[in-house]
C-alpha cells in the first residue's frame, strides 16, 4: 500500500486467514510507550497488547522482542495456534524522521514475503504472534498482516489533573492528585491550567504542585496555583529549574496552604499535561481512608475497556501500610446500583505502590453511564494515606 506525503510505505502482508491459528488471546489492549535513543528490547508485557512506540533516537532503532517463553508467560492458557496481534508505530517526534525496526528474540521466527520493513515515522505495522510450540520451550511465529499510515490526531489529547476542594479547606490538604500511567511534561508556567472558586479568599492564597517520584515519598514542589484576594479565578507559575518531565508511576500532587484562608472555598483546577501517548485515564485518590469509603469514583462518558489484569494501571501513597490493604474495585451497570466486583488493588505492608488484578471471568467492558468504582478497606490500616490510582482504559 502507498499512503501519506511522507514516502511510500509498502508492508507485503500476509494475510491472517493464511495463518493457521486457533484464536486470538488478546480480548483487550493496553497502550505502551517506549522512548529510545537507540536499539532496545520490547517486552512481554508491552507486545502482549496494543504498543505504541515513541522514539527520540539520533539514529534508526531495532527493537528487539522480548524470548518467546517471557511473552508464553503473559498468555498461561496459550496452546499451539493460539495467537494476538500487535500494533507498533513509529512516533518519532524528531525532524528527520528516523525508522524503525522490529527483530526476533530467543525462539522468534520472523516470517515475511520480503525482508522486514523498517517503518518510517507517521507509520505503523501490524504482527500477528502465533504460538507454534508450547512448555519448557516455546517458539513463536510473527507474521506481519498490514501497515499504513497513523492519522495526525490520533495522538492529539491532554491528560488532566483534576483536583477538586470541598466545601472548606484544611491546612495541607490534598486537593489534587494523580500517579501517572504514562510519561508525560508539564508546560511551563502550567500554560492551559484553569481554576475556579466558588467563594472567594480574603488573602492572597497559594496551593503548591509537588513531584514524588515512583516508589518513594519525596516530594518535591515545582510549581504553585495562587487565588488572588476577592479573585475567583487562580494564576499558575512553576518553580524556576523545576523538573517537568514525569515518567510512568511518577505522582502530581496539589496541596492547599499550610495556612487557609477562612473564607475560601468550592476550589476546582484543572492542569493539562502533554502524554506522549493517545491514553485514557481516570485518577482518584484520598488523604484519609474511612472504612469503605469511596476513593475513586467515575460515569463513563465513551464506551471502553480495561486491559487484562489492568495492565498499565498504576497506584501509589506517601504513607505505606502497617499490613497489606485490599481495595476493591466495582463495575455498576448504568442507571442500577447494582455492584459487580471486576478487582482488587493491594499495598502490601511497606510498600510505597500497589499493584493491581482482575477477578477471574469479570467483565472488563464498560459502556456509557457505566460506573467504575473503587472503595477503601472495611478494616482500615491507620498508617496507610495519600493514596492516589489511575486505572488505564482504551475506546
């Protein structure tokens, strides 16, 4: 096929029907971002679903599969024939435009009509990955079924933070937080960041943005929201030589002042980060944790899935757990109240992030009005705050 102004880009595919399988494993997809300066290694993980690749290299990459027992690994029920698709296109942001490469791994075949097509940026190939042996020793055959052209817009969307206050402020409070399930920048000055108030401040009152870093608690601020006296509406600046740069697990948290201004209340803000990938995602979380209390809570607007296992779901806290702590996580059918378990998140004693699975045969597929909720413990360890999620979707 010929597409684009770019070049011409043509994949030889091999059509799926040709390809003797029994099924495709993947039921849902996850969206992966790899960010290289040169060759690298795709994962089990980020091939076992809907990859995109954003490459920063200074030169054409090879991207190199994970070995065929790791990926075996992602897909326990895989039997001979058993296959799934992914997806890699090339995001490279640069101006000279590098390829792209896919290689085979220990116990990969790579089959194709002609040699492998290096993709150019704007484009993207599609694999299929079929299961040829099983066990102690597994192979793996990838056949490439069709490419094209990604279209401008498709990676055209803003991550929000959403931070919302409540009827009044306490000292030091979260009003706003947010781990990330993808890497992203802030721009400077928080440019595009919009706040409300809906009484406003006697004084001149500031909220500071703070940067925790994946797997620990220190914060560090890099930026401030500020409500003028008698001014429903905040100015945003950010620290000079602050980081604006995150990676995946990083936390964004807004905190009110340490000392509140009695008249300000009704706070919302909202900060836009740029992801480098088109990813849906929905953020909640808490300071403190009464007993089943409700720490994320959203009403879908697009119909969507969560990837299996709520692969690229990520979920952190300031202040770890004494003894391991079960959220649950529910699916409510829009316009019922009726609650299906679909989950669970744990910290485990110590730990400064939770990890996430999927209960065995639940639905994963939401539609519009559908609730996604997650709830605190019934039993609530006291030394367990801050927790913050974000569950990963795809439409």
């Amino acid at each position: 096929m010929t597409t684009g102004t770019q070049q011409a880009f043509e994949v030889n595919s091999i059509l799926a029907e040709e390809v003797a399988v029994q099924g495709d494993l993947l039921t849902t997809k996850s969206t992966y971002t790899i960010t290289t300066a040169g060759d690298t290694t795709i994962t089990a993980q980020q091939l076992a679903g809907y990859t995109i690749i954003s490459t920063t290299q200074t030169n054409p990459s090879i991207l190199t599969t994970d070995t065929a027992t790791n990926i075996l690994a992602q897909f326990p029920n895989a039997s001979i024939g058993s296959s799934f698709k992914t997806r890699i296109f090339n995001n490279d942001q640069s101006i000279l435009g590098y390829t792209i490469t896919l290689a085979a791994g220990s116990g990969i075949t790579l089959e194709s009509l002609i040699p492998n097509p290096s993709i150019p940026k704007g484009f993207y190939v599609d694999y299929l990955f079929v299961f040829t042996a099983i066990g102690s020793t597994p192979t793996i055959n990838i056949y490439p079924i069709g490419g094209g052209e990604m279209q401008p817009t498709s990676n055209a969307i803003q991550q929000n933070i959403f931070a919302g206050g409540a009827a009044t402020l306490t000292a030091s409070q979260v009003v706003g937080s947010m781990v990330l399930t993808t890497n992203v920048t802030l721009a400077t000055n928080m440019a595009g960041a919009v706040g409300y108030c809906s009484t406003v401040s006697t004084n001149n009152t500031t909220f500071t943005m703070y940067h925790i870093p994946a797997g620990t608690n220190v914060q560090t601020a890099i930026g401030v929201a500020t409500f003028p006296a008698s001014g429903t509406t905040p100015s945003f600046a950010t620290n000079s030589g602050a980081t604006l740069t995150f990676s995946v697990g990083d936390v964004l948290q807004l905190l009110a002042p340490s000392t509140v201004d009695p008249t300000l209340a009704g706070i919302a803000i909202s900060i836009p980060v740029n992801p480098t990938v088109n990813v849906m995602s929905v953020g909640g979380g808490a300071s403190t944790l009464p007993a089943n209390s409700v720490v994320l809570t959203y009403c879908c607007t697009v119909a969507g899935e969560i990837p299996a296992n709520f692969n690229g779901s990520v979920a952190a806290c300031t202040n770890s757990a004494t003894a391991s702590a079960t959220f649950n996580i529910y699916h409510i059918t829009g316009g019922t109240n009726i609650q299906q378990h679909i989950g669970t998140l744990i910290f485990q004693a110590g730990a400064l992030t939770g990890s996430f699975s999927a209960i065995a045969g639940a639905s994963l597929s939401f539609n519009v009005g559908d609730v996604l909720q997650v709830l605190a413990p019934s039993t609530v360890d006291s030394s367990l705050g801050n927790i913050c999620l974000s569950i990963v979707g795809v439409n």
